[in-house]
C-alpha cells in the first residue's frame, strides 16, 4: 500500500533546539570542538569534544555507499536483503555518531526529545557553524540517523523531528521569498553518448516529471533536458521569475591539479551538466550560484546527484550543497549519497506536495523522508535528503554576541600577555605620577565616599541578577539528570564566576579613577562637575564590567559542564571561597575610601598601586 503525505489540515507545533559547533581556538587542537546550545525548550547542556572530522566522513562515506550498493539490489534479492542487515548497520552508523556528541548532551538530550513529543509538539533541531570557522565540517556529517540505544530509534526517520543545517554570517544574494505557488525550472542531465557512466534510467527521469508534474500547478513547471545543459538552464531562467532549481544528473569529486600535473590534497564536488554535442560541463557549486546570481528570485536549488549533500575526506570543496549556501543560496536540499528510482520518486512527489501547501522547507523535507521510510521500510534510502540554509536567527541579545567574543579573547593564548601589557603600563603611568606629586610635596583630595558608598551597593546585586539573567537566557543550562549536589555546585561555580568577572574590571575603574585625581584633574572640577565625571566613569565601566562578567558565567559553567564528564561534582567549599573573595575585591573600593582613605590617596595611593600593577604585568607576562 502506497502512503501518500500527511493531512495538510494537521498543524504540528516545533519546539526549536539550536546547537552551534565552534571550532575551540584557545587548543592548538583542530580536532577540538564546541558544541554550544543557543536555544532549547528545556536545560540542555553543551561541552567540549573531540572530533577527527576527516576518518569520520570518509567511514560514513565508506559504509554508507556499501549500504546504498546494496541497496540497490536488495529490491531484487531476498538473499542481499537479509544478508545486509541495513537497520542494523544503520543503527551502528547512528550510534558512532551520536559518540561524537559530548556526554553531557548525551545524557539530556533524550529526555528532552521525550518531554516535547509527550506535549504533543515536533522537534526542530538546527545545527550551525559560522561561515569560516573549521567547524562547518561537521555540517557534512550524517546528522539524519542519529541513533538513541535506550529507545532504539532513528531521531529524524520521523516527521516530527526537522533536521536543518545552517551555516551562519554567509551573506545572501537575495530576500527571503519563496511563497506559493512557485515555479520550478527541472534539468534533466542525462547523457545519451555515455548511458553505462552517465546516462539516468528513463524510468527516473518519467518518475520525476511525474512527480513534480502533479505537485506543480499547471504553467509553472519548465523542463530542460536534451541537452540538460548550463546554457539551457540560463536561458530558461531568463524567460520568467523561478524559484526553485531542480537538478537530477550526476555528481562526482575530482581532486585538483596544479600547475606541472603535481597533484594535490586539495578535492573539489562538481554537477555534471550535458553540453549540446554531449560533452561534459562540470559544475562546482560555487560556478552554479555565479550563474543564479543573475535571477536572485532563486530561492532554493534541489540536487538528485550523488555527493550533492555530503563531503569526502580531505575535500575543500567537496560537498556542493555547503558550497551553494556559502555563496549566497538560502535554501539547498540535496542527498547524501546515490538514492534508488522509488525513493525519489516518493520524496519528490511529497515535498513538493507540501510546498506548494505553504509547509516550510524543513517540514517538506522531513515529509519526504517519513514517506520514503513508510513505502520503503527495508531501506536506508530515507535518511538521504538533507537541508542546508544560511537562513539565520539574530542573536537574542547584542550584549551575548559581545560576551561571547569576549569569552574567545580572555581564553586566548595571547590574553595573558595583553593583560600584563595593559596592567604594566597603567602601573608605570601610576608609578610616573606618584613621583611627580612626591617631588613636588602635593596632596589631593579623593572622590566622596558617600556617592561610592551607593555605588557599591548596587553592585552587590549585580552577580545574582547577572546570573538569573544567563539561566533565563539559557545560557546556563543545569542538566535535569544530576543529583542536587552537583546543580548546587554548578550555581555556585556560575555566581562565582559573575562576582569575580565583576570586581575585577571595577576594580581597575577605580585605578583609573585615581590616576585622574592624581594628575590633579579632579581638584579644577566643581562638585556638580565631579558627581557628573563619576557618572560617565562608572556607567561605562559597569556595563562593562557586566558584560565581562556574563561572559565569565557562560565560559566558566561550560567548563565546569565539560569537566563533569569525566567525574560527576559534588559542591565544595572552594566555591563558597572564591565567591567571598570576589565580593571582598567588589567591596575594596569602598572599604579603603570609609576606613583607609590613605591607602589610595595621592601621592602614596599612585606608588603604591603603581608597583602592585607592575608586578602584576611582569607576572603575567612572563606566564
């Protein structure tokens, strides 16, 4: 019995689940990984991980084109069928990868799959990486047949379960507007002269006009075959405002010569056109966009060829649907590897289908796999379409994208030389005013304590509100399944991390504050002039010192997260010290201006801090 697409009357409701892949830059370690979860209907927590990306595609690649060879034949063959034991192979397949993942989101993540389908909603789960980040490998990998041992199931064999790639800070060529109806520009690439390497079966090609014909409304389908060539394809997108690029022909992986022959590491992907006298033209997915670029209505581009959605080992260029979305497309769907007759067939009826209903791409796209796993149950062929899109959400917040970069530069290697660099040179200007003052037998009045005494107050607060903020936010994501101790432990290392990333940049708000009564700028201002020049002093360095501090939460609790998955914490006191000692820095300034206003005041306050700041540059620096 043939199983046709769902209702389109049935509204499901997706909870989204985005996790990004960053390439961790602070390791000298390309195989070193970040998995960082920006949104989830529940606490989620990432980690860090270990991925060699290269041996990885080409095992999946391997087995998987062993699974698709068989497969093929197994329609025929009761024999090959039983013996390729694909459910199996293709669990094992799911599981390895699932292994990628760090333990932490191993262990939550089912659950929480298991809390939304019980709530009676889908799951759309969105894996990204930056546009230049090494880490955008990891789009390439099978995500589609994620595998869970304790329910024995393939995550996105149902339609529930949207899987999506998306690639972040590509720059589109065009708005977003495919809407319905929408017109599609079908190119058949077949080669007559060669039908053994690169002829397609009539019966695909019959199948796929069938099955685009009858989702496409009447006049807004347009064929291009004999030849299915580049210059035939432009010359149909020239005619009328398309949408969609349909391409069925072949694809392969060439690996590229330089200049003298001398081969190099270095493979690229291309589409296999056919010319008008049957020769060649090969097509790489970044050469395909260029040639879109002149019909920006383009909005997605479908690819029936093999190595159309997954990269080989070692390849630059290797998977053409991350090409096409890296030049600007916003839409790709492609396959993985070689798909049967029947399975496209079944596919591309029920996506089309769908879009033309107004479903989304990713919906359509996980429509057509359930369909191919409902009609063809003995098959692998339904993990195969993939989705890539550079169609990216903004970021909750402008101040999150600020503290997480400035994560990144406090992590990097060269940070402690910078900051011994900056804490050295405040120190000289310090020690250079001091002495000036001394030679010259001059004293300075301080700032009032009564407007620092306010000051300080608010701060006080300020780690328990920041911290609040980071678990609202889902940036601090407690893992449901620990037992109260460690939850206990991981609060206290984020609040920890939020007082202590705010004492210390208000603290050197203060050694700039002092080294401006020192020079003696603060004397020549009248009392309204001086609350007025504390006012712009401290509001910026308390926003600062927020940021800096939310950044802390984020980047300590990641660690403490990853950490945890070699021994699960247990709260210890040591956390409890650290959050004192901030709140001891936090409290400094107004503890020395109410009780030891000599401490810091000119010229003995700038020696003093001069060679405190010096000191702690040279160590730093030499670290």
């Amino acid at each position: 019995m043939e199983t046709r697409s769902p209702n389109p009357q049935l509204k499901i409701n997706f909870d989204d689940v985005i996790i990004r892949f960053t390439q961790q830059i602070y390791y000298d370690n390309e195989q070193a990984f970040q998995l960082e979860v920006r949104q989830s209907p529940g606490p989620l927590p990432g980690g860090a991980f270990q991925a060699d990306v290269e041996s990885r595609l080409e095992e999946f690649r391997r087995i998987f084109g062993q699974r698709v060879t068989i497969n093929q034949f197994s329609y025929h063959s009761e024999k090959l069928l039983a013996e390729a034991g694909s459910a199996q192979d293709l669990a094992y397949l799911g599981n390895r990868l699932y292994e990628l993942l760090p333990e932490s989101f191993r262990q939550a993540f089912p659950h929480l799959v298991q809390d939304v389908f019980e709530k009676g909603r889908g799951l759309r789960l969105v894996i990204e990486a930056r546009a230049g980040d090494k880490a955008d490998r990891l789009l390439s990998l099978p995500w589609e047949i994620l595998f869970f041992n304790q329910t024995q199931a393939f995550l996105a064999r149902s339609p529930r379960v949207l899987v999506v790639r998306r690639l972040l800070d590509a720059v589109r060529r065009s708005p977003i507007q495919i809407e319905t109806p929408f017109n599609i520009v079908h190119v058949i690439a077949h080669d007559s002269g060669n039908p053994e390497e690169y002829g397609i079966s009539a019966e695909l090609q019959q199948a796929e006009r069938e099955g685009i014909g009858r989702a496409i409304v009447p006049g807004q389908y347009r064929l291009v075959e004999k030849p299915g060539s580049v210059e035939q394809l432009l010359a149909a997108l020239r005619e009328g405002a398309y949408h969609v690029v349909h391409f069925l022909g072949h694809g392969e992986i060439h690996e590229l010569e330089a200049a003298g022959s001398t081969r190099v590491d270095i493979k690229c992907g291309y589409l296999r056109f056919v010319g008008a006298n049957g020769d060649a033209q090969w097509v790489t997915g970044e050469q395909l966009q260029h040639l879109l670029g002149f019909t920006p209505t383009v909005q997605l581009a479908v690819l029936n060829a093999c190595h159309g959605g997954a990269s080989a080992s070692g390849s630059v260029g290797g998977n053409i649907a991350l090409e096409l979305t890296y030049s600007g497309l916003p839409n790709v769907v492609a396959m993985q590897s070689d798909i049967s007759q029947g399975a496209a067939q079944h596919f591309v009826e029920a996506f089309y289908a769908e879009l033309q209903r107004g479903q989304p791409v990713d919906y359509a796209v996980a429509v057509g796999r359930a369909i191919i796993a409902a009609n063809l149950p003995q098959t692998i062929d339904w993990c195969l379409p993939v989705l890539y899109t550079n169609i990216g959400l903004p970021e909750p917040l402008p101040l999150v994208g600020i503290a997480n970069r400035l994560w990144q530069w406090v992590s990097s290697p060269q940070a402690r030389w910078r900051l011994g660099v900056a804490n050295g040179v405040l120190g000289i200007l310090h020690l250079i005013v001091g002495l000036l003052l001394s030679l010259s037998n001059k004293r300075l009045a301080l700032p009032d304590a009564h407007l620092a005494n306010w000051l300080t107050a608010g701060l006080v607060v300020a780690p328990a509100l920041l911290t609040v903020s980071a678990y609202l936010l889902k940036r601090l994501a407690i893992p449901a399944m620990w037992p109260r101790s460690a939850k206990t432990a991981l609060i206290a290392c984020s609040f920890g991390a939020a007082a202590l990333g705010l004492s210390m940049p208000i603290l050197y708000v203060w050694f700039a504050l002092m080294l401006l009564v020192g020079v003696g700028f603060w004397e020549i201002l009248s009392p309204v002039a001086q609350a007025v020049l504390l006012g712009l002093i401290f509001i910026p360095g308390v926003l600062c010192s927020g940021v800096f501090s939310y950044s802390q939460i984020v980047g300590h609790s990641r660690a403490f997260i990853t950490n945890a998955q070699v021994k699960l914490p247990t709260f210890e006191w040591g956390e409890l010290a650290v959050i004192i000692a901030s709140y001891l820095m936090l409290l400094l300034p107004w503890a020395i201006l109410t009780f030891w206003p000599g401490f810091i005041t000119p010229p003995v306050g700038n020696l003093i801090l001069g060679m405190l700041l010096s000191i702690l540059g040279y160590e730093l620096c030499k670290t």
